[in-house]
C-alpha cells in the first residue's frame, strides 16, 4: 500500500512540474534560495489556465479509479 501511495505521489508532482513548465516556462519547483530563481511575474489568467488544467486532471483521475 505504501508503494502505492508513493508511485501515486511521485506522478502527481511529475504532473504538477509539468503544468508549471509548460505554462510558466518554471524550470523547476525546488526552492533554490535565490529571489530571481524563486519568485516569478506571472499573469492572473495563466495562473487560472495551470489551475484549470489541475483540475481536469485530478477530475479525470477520479473518474479512472
């Protein structure tokens, strides 16, 4: 059951870095201490089209189980 639990975890955060690249060109999620790494103008819309598109996927993943 714990592997379980962490293969479900692992691809959730491969989803969400993968949402943050495409749509905030994001390298990463790590914190890596640095302002200009760390912290990012992103516009109000593109935060709802990454939000959206979480949504859908976890909606859809509960629709698969």
């Amino acid at each position: 059951m714990t592997c379980r639990k962490t293969d479900l975890a692992a691809a959730r955060n491969a989803l969400i870095l993968e949402i943050a690249q495409r749509r905030f060109s994001l390298e990463t999620l790590e914190t890596r201490n640095s302002d200009r790494l760390d912290f990012h103008d992103v516009a109000v819309w593109a935060i709802r089209d990454a939000l959206e598109e979480a949504f859908e996927a976890g909606r859809r993943a509960a629709s698969q189980s």
